[in-house]
C-alpha cells in the first residue's frame, strides 16, 4: 500500500489544482453568481444533503434502479448472445432484428416506459435493462464466437446435457469478455439511470441535480455532481476488483 501513495499523489494532483482554481475564481471580486459556486461552498452543501438524510435516500433509489435493470439487462443480453454466438443459425435470423433495435436511444423509450408503469423504479428500471442490453449481447455474443471449437466437441462426445455444456465449458470461456461487458453496463446503467431522473423521473440523485438547479443552488448542484462522479468510480472499481478476484480464482484452479 505505502508503494501505492505516489501514484495516488500524482494522480490527485489535477483534480486538486482544478479544484483551487475554481475555488480562487469563483471567490475573486465581482465573481457572484447565480450559476457558479465555489467548491468549499459545495462541501457545505454536500455534508448538509448528507446530514438531512437527503443524499443517502437519492443514491439509494438510483442505485437501486440501475442495479435491477442491470440485472435484467446483463442476464438477458448475456443468455441471448451465447445463443446467438454459438448458433451460427440463430446469429444469422436474429442479426437483423438486433441492428435494427441496437441503436434504438434508450431514453427514447422513457414516454412508452412511462405510459407503461408510471414513475418510480420500475419505469427507470426498464429504460436501463434496455440501454444495457444491447451491448451485453453483442459482446457475448462474441465472446460465444470465441469458443475453442474442439472443447465443443469433446462435449458432443461425452454426451453433456445442453445446460453442462453451458456451465462446464462455454461460461468458464466466456468468463473474461463477459466481465468487460459487465463493466461497460455498469457504466452504461448508471449514466441512463441519472439520465432518467433528469428527464422524467421524479426520484434519485439526477432529480436531486434538478430540484438545485431549479432552486438555483449551484453549490447543491456542484455537490451532486461530484458525488455522482465518486459513486461511478467507487462502482467501477468494485467490478474491476471482482474481476481481478474471479480471474485469480479460475487461474488458481487451472
């Protein structure tokens, strides 16, 4: 850990010189304003939102919402792509269908959703299991492709049940490309998530950012918007980790 300390220095250095520009022009004479804050200000904000019980609540829905679409997404995306990828059959009558609903914009489907089931996490929920989707498949679907041929045959061979072959051989397999396609949803379902809120959704930390600028607290809002960088980071980082982990184990075993 101490050989880490530098690198965390050196990486913190930007940040931290961004942060004390900001902070010395956002204080200079004649700089009030309606739409900037200092950062220290926005500290106060962010312990206030913190003690009220406000931030806590917020982050909970959000995350909430982007874990259960991600859910839904990944797994469904996951399965239909290892269908596809090892079905050169099915990839081919399904590859239309996929490029034409893949671009589809997610928040397009936000007034269907809607209209569906109203506000709350369901609604937001959906519009992320959509946005997550698409590219869990094609990964997967790739990752599917990817499959060494013979181990397939040597399944055949020894009469594996459908479901055996799919634990014992093609997800041990695919289990590194899927992790990729796990991070890139994760990121996806929370920028959609947040994205919602803005839009449409009444709740989480993306109305939060609303009802601030609204309420034309820039410092509240600039809160926000950093805690919401350090939630993507700390969740990007535990999946990075649970990679390292899962990699480790399926090495140790082999």
């Amino acid at each position: 850990m101490a050989k880490r300390w530098p690198q965390i220095a050196k990486g913190a250095a930007a940040p931290l010189l961004l942060l004390t520009l900001l902070e010395v022009y956002a204080r200079g004479p004649g700089k009030g304003s309606d739409a900037l804050a200092p950062p220290s200000a926005a500290a106060l904000a962010f312990f206030s939102a913190l003690g009220d019980g406000s931030l806590l609540q917020a982050t909970g829905f959000t995350l909430a919402s982007a874990a259960v679409g991600l859910l839904i997404g990944f797994v469904g995306g996951g399965l239909l792509g290892t269908w596809l990828g090892l079905s050169r059959r099915a990839g081919r009558y399904g590859f239309l269908t996929v490029e034409v609903l893949r671009p589809v914009p997610s928040v397009a489907l936000i007034p269907l959703s809607m209209l569906v089931f109203g506000f709350g996490l369901r609604m937001e929920s959906s519009v992320v299991a959509f946005a997550t989707f698409w590219p869990v498949l094609v990964l997967a679907q790739a990752a599917a492709r990817l499959v060494d041929a013979r181990l397939l045959e040597v399944a055949n061979a020894l009469g594996l049940s459908p479901l055996a072959r799919l634990t014992k051989i093609v997800l041990p397999s695919m289990v590194p490309r899927l992790f990729v396609a796990l991070r890139l949803g994760v990121a996806i379902a929370l920028v959609v998530a947040v994205t919602v809120e803005i839009a449409a959704n009444p709740h989480g930390m993306g109305y939060a950012i609303m009802i601030a600028q609204q309420s034309l607290d820039p410092a509240l809002m600039l809160a926000w918007l950093f805690w919401i960088a350090m939630v993507g980071y700390a969740i990007n980082a535990a999946a990075l980790h649970l990679q390292r982990r899962v990699a480790a184990v399926m090495g140790d075993a082999t």
